[in-house]
C-alpha cells in the first residue's frame, strides 16, 4: 500500500453503487485515492493518531460508526446494494453529533452506507426492508467456516504484495557472547498481521503460509531494497533459504549506529522482543560546575540560592534505566563495555552508541549563569540543534524557585532614606528589581511611561546601599533627561551625590558611592574612562536605544564592568523581538543565547505565525527578566483621568491630490524601471514623499513662508484645536515626525500671534530642561515636538491636548509621545487627537497600526522596512489615491 497522508485534508467521493466510492487523502506532494474496501483500515488505524486533518478524523469516525452498524446486522438490501437500515435514536444522535450540520451530515451518512454495502459478503438477494440480525456463531462455527475458506481458497486469491522486518532473537550464551540473531519476516502490505518467516515463504505451500505464488518475488526484490539499505543483509542474499543470520558485535553497533535509521527509511523495521530491553533513556542535568579531571567534569550543590558573574554551571549526560538514574559505578561499566549488549539490574538491555559516548564523556558544556537560568526555567538546552530535556540539580533549584517569585513575593520595605512614598505597584518593581540583582541577574523595567521607573531605580540604589554596601550607579539616559535624572536624585534621595559626566562636567571622583548621570554619546566617546570604573550598578534608561547591538553605543556600553545591569524603557520592542534580544542580552549576558540561535528558535517562528504557541513559551521564559506594567492595568494608576482619543478623517485639498497623483504615477513608473539595488531607496522616497504632501503642499515642495491656511485641512484642523485649547486656558502638544514640518507650523502659530516653542533633535540640552520649565509653568501653552527628540523621557503634565498631525509606523512610539501628557501627576483629562486623510497611504497605515496593535506584544511588524518588499502591484494598491464621496 501506497503512504497515505493523514495530517493533510481527505475528501469522500461518493460511487454508484455505494461500495465503489473513493476516500482521497491529500498532503501538498501528493494525493492517495483508496477505494472503501482499502480504506477502511487505514482510517479505523487513524482513530490512535492525534495530528490527525480534522477532515480525516471526521471520515475515520465515521467509517469506525459504519462498521459498528454493520455489525449490529443495521443494513438492508437497496437494489443490487446494501445501505444502513434500522437506525435508532442513539444511532442518529451519534451520527448528528459527529457531523456537526447539515452537509456533513449528508458525506458521514453516504460514508456509512458505503461501508455498509462494502463489508457484507455478496450482492442482496431481496428488497425486504431491512435483514434481521442473526443470531451469533459460536467460535467453533467461526473456526470450521475460516478453515474451510482456506481449503477451497484458490492461491491466486492468496496476497502478494509483502513488506519485510526483522526480528531480533538472542539466547543467554549469544548475549554474552555479545551477539544476535536476525530473522526475516513478510507482511501481507494489506493486512500486516498476516506474517511468516522468509524461510517459511521459501519453503512452505500456500496453504501453510497464506501467501500467493508472486510473494517470494516481491520478498526477494525487497530484500534487495534492504540490503542496499544496510549491506550487512548482503549474507540474507546469499543463503538458499533466507531464514536468518547471527550478528557480531560489531555488526550489531552498525545495527544500532546506522541500520535501523536506514531501514526504517527503506520501509523496513527492526523488531526488538521485550526480553531484551532499549529502556535506556539519556537526559541532562544541570548542576553548579565544579573542578575535576578533564571530560569528567562534576557537580556540587550551591549551598546559597545566589549567583555570581564568576559562577560556572555544567550540563552532564545522566543514563537512566526504565526511568531510575545509573549510578556512577553502573554509568562506569556503560561507558566501559565492549559489547552493545549489557546485563544491568538483572536483565539484559541493548545500548545504543550514541548512548555509550554520553555516559563515557558526560560532560556536554560548561555554561554562564544567565544560560543556567534560562535551561532551568525552560527545562531544555540544545545540543547540536536537538532540543534535550533538562533535569535541575540542588544548585539551581532555589534560584529558579527565587527567579519566577520575584514579581509576586510579598513587597519589602522602600529605604529609610527614600523622601518619598512608593505605590503598591513600584514596591513590586523595587523587589523584584532587588531580588533579581541579589541574585547576579539583570532585569528590565518596561513599565508604561509616566509609572515611576525613575524613582524606583532610586530606591533601589538606596536599598543596595543599606542592605550591601553597594557602589555607584552608572545612569546612561538620552541627553533631554538628564536634567530628569538630576532634579529626581536630589529630590528622592537628599544627600546622596549626583554629578553629570557630560560636557565640559566630568568629574567622577566628586560622586563618590552615589549617582553619575551621562549620555549614550559621552558613553560611546569616553567609553575608556567609564569602563576603568567598576560599578555597582549600570542602567541604560530609554533602553531602545541600543536596540541595534552592533553600534559602537551599544559595544560600549556591554564593555562597563557592574555588579548588575538595569535596562529602562517603555517599548521594550519597537519593530522586532531582536530589539527585545539586545536589550535582554545586555541586561543578561547569554539568557537567549546567540543573536542568530535566538532569530532560528525564536523570532523566525513567533513573527511567521506559523507556531502559535511560541510566543506564550517564549513569554514564559522572559516574563522573570522583564516587569511590564500598563496604565491600563488594574490598580496601577487608579488615579489618573480619562484619555480620549479621536481619529479625525480629513481629505486632500485640490492642489493635494495633483500633488499625490502625480508624484505616484512618477514614482512608480521609475520603481518598475528600477534594479534591485536602487529599488528600496525609490520605495523609501515614495512612502515619504506621500506622507509630505499629505502633511502639506509646502512640506513636501520645501518651500517656507507662504500661507498654509486653506491648502491643507490638517493645517485647518490645528488651527480649531489650538483655538479652542487657548480659550479653554489649556495647553497642547503637537508631535510631527519631521522638523521640516514643525518648523513650518513655527512659522504659521508665528504668523497667528500664538505662544508656542519648537523642540527638536538639535535643540541643546539646557535649552530643552528650560522649555520643559516654561511649559510646566504654562509660560507656552503650545508645545511643538518632533517625534524623535520629544516622544521621550519628558514630562509634560501641563497638557490636556495630544496632536498627531502625522503617523509614525509603530503605535508603540505614539502611545510613547502622548505619554508625554498621560502620567503620574496629569490631573485633567487628556484628549489625543490623530489626524488622518482619507483615500490616501495615511489611511491604509492607519488600519494596519489598529492591527498591529491587537497583536500580542511578542509579534511586532518591521513598519516602513517591510513595505520595501512588497510587489509592485501591491505597492500601487498600497499608495494609489482613492477619492472620497466628499470630494468636490
């Protein structure tokens, strides 16, 4: 019989008469068509499996339902065939049960009436309307009926069409000895329960073993097949009557190395008698490391659940027998033995060698904490792209234990010397962050924006200050926050030394064992001095900014020697998991092993979708090295108001549409024109382009000075919120992911007579703590931001209104910038207002953010980048104009 697929689809083809209907099981290779008759037992065998198509379950149930009918004697004559007659409730209830509806009813009840005209043994000779059951012979009866089938069965009748195994056989002087006995067998390929020796093939009558006058042909042509397979079979060959051959020691390990991996992809299996048992299983145990002969590394118990970066862990080979571990001296005769074949606890077991290798070098590797952890959270390690089973040993056990009950203990106390109060919530955070840097572990914080991350750093320099004796603290932060930084230092923590190693300021000597507050740009340049230091701890705030771990930032920053790391950041993953990678592998250094170990096992499966339950494995094993906290949550910020958020839907004016068709229909014609190599910077100029004119004509024709009112109803629209912000005493934050853009809403807001200040990349520090200041104060109620210099870090509490005249291609940075207003200390209502024009890419982007951010957090899109690799038929449809009904 032909392979039959059963994790794909399989269709019922219904025949005339029933008996000659057709079940096709399908895979994407191939499609096997099986008449009923063939197909029953391949369904019925199926009923075991459970990666089963649902479509072959439904057939397998059906058919296993047919034939229980059949028995029952619930058929009746229809013609010249047999259908199912004489149903009862219970047998229509299992039928309307089992299909579900309608139309599935109708295949399982043409599937039962197939069967039932299939199994019975000839054509009905009446049209009674159903055949009353009869009565039951005895196994006598049974047995007289079978024997005298065979008698007038005629040979031609009798299978043949044989599949080959071999059977094991041993007596106790062959075990010793170290050898076994291999017998040929033949299996009807229809029903394989049906077997006899080859011997028996070559030497027997029909009647003696069952088979017709072809089947020794096939079994030799088989035989053929398996000694091409594994050549020790070559000796089957050569005997007169293939009835078996004795194997030596060394042919068994090439049995055992090669042979049966070989013959099963042959069609050909080894069958072992449960006397000689392969009960041995391999495993790996992970245990503290410590120093012993080369290759025979052992283990020894941590007397103390904590960790150090000097602290060396080891995965050894463990051999277990029907489930109970060797001991050394059993594990020593295995490694030892000359033979395959082993008497252990009072029976014989064959060994495999691959086994054999593992208990003589039981050392797999010697391994760091962070990877320890992650083996012991997890429960597997790979070895050579095979995932193994993990048994933690006494060393781990109380840290794995201390690890997954960081976030939920019961909170400790915050630092006498902490000036302030602490939430519920950030007493969670300053214990797991305590507990997780006891233990030699890094950790990030990822609560939302506005939640305290600051101060509940603060107090956990406090706190090791008390209880450790712990050092200085290393704070990299974007240059806009380290004014933050200093303000929140000397307002939490009085007395404690706070200095900015920044400028012309960089005096460590003068911080003593408290704060030094630098950028990620004095980090990188002025990493030797920094790197001489060792710290107590290191925090990398705003975190995503060494998301690309091959910039010389993110180099220099791994090369700062601490006691503990801390990443800050409130998205964690902006484009892709490697980001959340980067910031993890700093934090603890091998956790998710190597960048590209981490994009195969990982990423790759959780972004494709493919493996819907790799994102909750992965987030389980995460989850202990990273706090999420939402505003959202429940208890988190009680206190904080209401956000409101609008999408307004505007439309080009005139002069836009000219612009935007235009410019698509140029562009485009130049993409399918284009080479590879240049085709993803045109894409690029494309998707920017658009967003320019849909912003304004101005924007994207880079002209300054000309009236903006009228040519563009984002314009329009921000003049009425403005308006209404100023007579409703407010203030706004307006966000633009171009300067250009904000620097022409300067000059209109300028033109208008409105109060406003523009802040952007270039702005100079200072200059940026002083707006803030001017702000807060209500100095300005209009706040002009561009998204990557202003979505961060700052507080801006004082603003009621969020504008985002355009979108940026991940939601997360949005929800970043309006968080700018939506914080800890935001006492009115926050309104946030999106702007968005219709029938154009804006409006498509727009959809595909709402998406996204149903997403789980896990999967996150790579945004513009991944819109490069769209065709060019998709990338027409993405940016063509659509006009609206309210277009003149």
């Amino acid at each position: 019989m032909p392979f039959v697929p059963l994790t794909g689809p399989a269709t019922f083809r219904t025949g005339e008469p029933p008996r000659e209907g057709v079940v096709e099981f399908t895979d994407p290779r191939r499609t096997v068509a099986l008449p009923i008759r063939a197909a029953l037992p391949v369904l019925a065998k199926a009923r075991t499996r459970d990666d089963l198509h649902p479509t072959v379950g439904l057939l397998a149930g059906a058919a296993l339902l047919g034939m229980r009918i059949v028995a029952a004697g619930k058929f009746a004559p229809a013609g010249d065939h047999w259908r199912a007659a004489g149903l009862d409730a219970d047998d229509e209830d299992r039928i309307a049960m089992l299909a579900g509806d309608a139309e599935t009813e109708r295949v399982v009840r043409d599937l039962i009436d197939a069967v039932a005209d299939a199994m019975p043994r000839g054509a009905p000779t009446t049209t009674a309307a159903v055949v009353r059951r009869p009565e039951r012979p005895t196994f006598e009866q049974r047995l007289q009926a079978r024997l005298a089938r065979h008698q007038r069965l005629d040979p031609r009748d009798l299978p043949q069409l044989v599949n080959l195994s071999l059977r094991v056989e041993a007596d106790e002087e062959e075990l010793v000895a170290g050898a076994v006995r291999l017998v040929p067998q033949a299996h009807d390929e229809q029903n394989p329960l049906h077997l006899c020796d080859l011997a028996l093939l070559w030497t027997g009558t029909p009647e003696e073993h069952g088979f017709g006058d072809r089947a020794r042909t096939h079994a030799t042509i088989a035989l053929r097949a398996a000694a091409d397979a594994w050549p020790v079979l070559d000796r089957l060959l050569e005997l007169r009557v293939p009835d078996g051959i004795t194997l030596d020691t060394d042919e068994l390990v090439s049995l055992l190395d090669d042979g049966v991996g070989a013959l099963r992809a042959a069609g050909v299996d080894v069958l072992w008698p449960k006397s000689l048992g392969r009960d041995l299983t391999v495993t790996t145990v992970l245990d503290r490391a410590a120093p012993g002969p080369p290759g025979e590394q052992r283990s020894e118990p941590l007397n103390e659940p904590t960790l150090g970066t000097d602290a060396l862990f080891a995965f050894n080979w463990q051999v277990a027998l029907h489930g109970e571990p060797l001991t050394p001296e059993e594990m020593d005769r295995l490694a030892n033995a000359a033979s395959p074949l082993l008497r252990l606890r009072g029976s014989w077991t064959v060994v495999d060698p691959a086994v054999a290798k593992k208990a003589k070098k039981r050392l797999v590797r010697t391994v760091r904490p962070a990877e320890a952890v992650a083996a012991a959270l997890t429960g597997t390690v790979q070895v050579a792209d095979v995932e193994e089973q993990v048994i933690v040993g006494a060393s781990l056990l109380k840290v794995r234990e201390r690890v997954l009950t960081a976030a939920t203990r019961e909170p400790i106390e915050p630092p006498a010397t902490l000036a302030a109060p602490l939430r519920d919530y950030q007493r969670h955070g300053l214990t797991w962050l305590a507990e997780m840097t006891e233990l030699g572990l890094g950790a990030c914080l990822a609560d939302d924006m506005g939640l305290g991350k600051t101060v509940t750093l603060i107090a956990l320099h406090l706190h090791r200050a008390e209880h450790i004796g712990g050092g200085p603290t290393l704070v990299v932060c974007p240059a806009s926050l380290l004014g933050n930084w200093e303000a929140e230092v000397r307002r939490f923590a009085p007395g404690v030394p706070v200095v900015r190693f920044h400028g012309t300021s960089r005096d460590l000597a003068a911080a003593g064992n408290g704060f030094v507050l630098t950028t990620y740009g004095t980090m990188r340049r002025d990493a030797g001095t920094l790197a001489q230091r060792p710290w107590d701890l290191v925090v990398a705030d705003e975190a995503q900014h060494v998301k690309n771990p091959r910039t010389a930032t993110a180099r220099a920053l791994r090369d700062l020697r601490s006691n503990a790391r801390v990443a800050l950041t409130g998205t964690p993953v902006e484009n892709d998991l490697t980001e959340l990678w980067a910031i993890l592998d700093w934090t603890t250094p091998g956790l998710l092993g190597s960048r590209n170990a981490f994009r195969k096992a990982w990423a790759a499966p959780i972004e494709s979708g493919n493996e819907p339950g790799k994102a909750r494995q992965f987030a389980d094993l995460i989850s202990p090295f990273l706090l999420r906290r939402r505003k959202s949550d429940p208890g988190i910020a009680p206190e904080l108001p209401a956000k409101t958020e609008t999408d307004h839907p505007l439309r080009l004016t005139r002069e836009q549409v000219v612009l935007y068709e235009s410019f698509v229909r140029d562009t485009m014609a130049r993409i399918e024109r284009a080479d590879e190599d240049s085709r993803r910077g045109l894409v690029l100029m494309l998707l920017t382009g658009l967003k320019q004119i849909c912003n304004h004509p101005d924007h994207f024709l880079k002209r300054s000075g000309a009236r903006l009112s009228g040519r563009s109803e984002k314009v329009d629209l921000l003049d009425e919120l403005v308006g209404t912000v100023l007579a409703e005493d407010g203030a706004v934050l307006v966000f633009t992911q171009y300067v250009a853009m904000a620097r022409l809403l300067e000059g209109h807001l300028a033109r208008a007579g409105v109060p406003h200040q523009l802040l952007h990349g270039g702005t100079p520090v200072r200059e940026r703590e002083a707006m803030v200041e001017r702000f807060q104060a209500g100095e300005v109620p209009v706040f002009l931001l561009s998204l990557k210099a202003g979505g961060t870090g700052l507080n801006l509490t004082r603003a009621d209104h969020v504008v985002h005249v355009d979108r940026w291609w991940n939601p997360a940075v949005e929800e970043q910038a309006t968080d700018r207003a939506y914080r800890i200390g935001q006492t009115r209502p926050v309104q946030v207002h999106r702007m968005v024009t219709q029938g154009t890419i804006e409006e498509r982007v727009a959809a595909l953010l709402d998406r996204k951010r149903a997403l789980a957090d896990a999967v996150l899109g790579r945004g513009e980048a991944a819109l490069t690799e769209l065709s060019n038929d998709e990338l027409r449809d993405l940016v063509t104009y659509r006009a609206t009904d309210r277009d003149d």
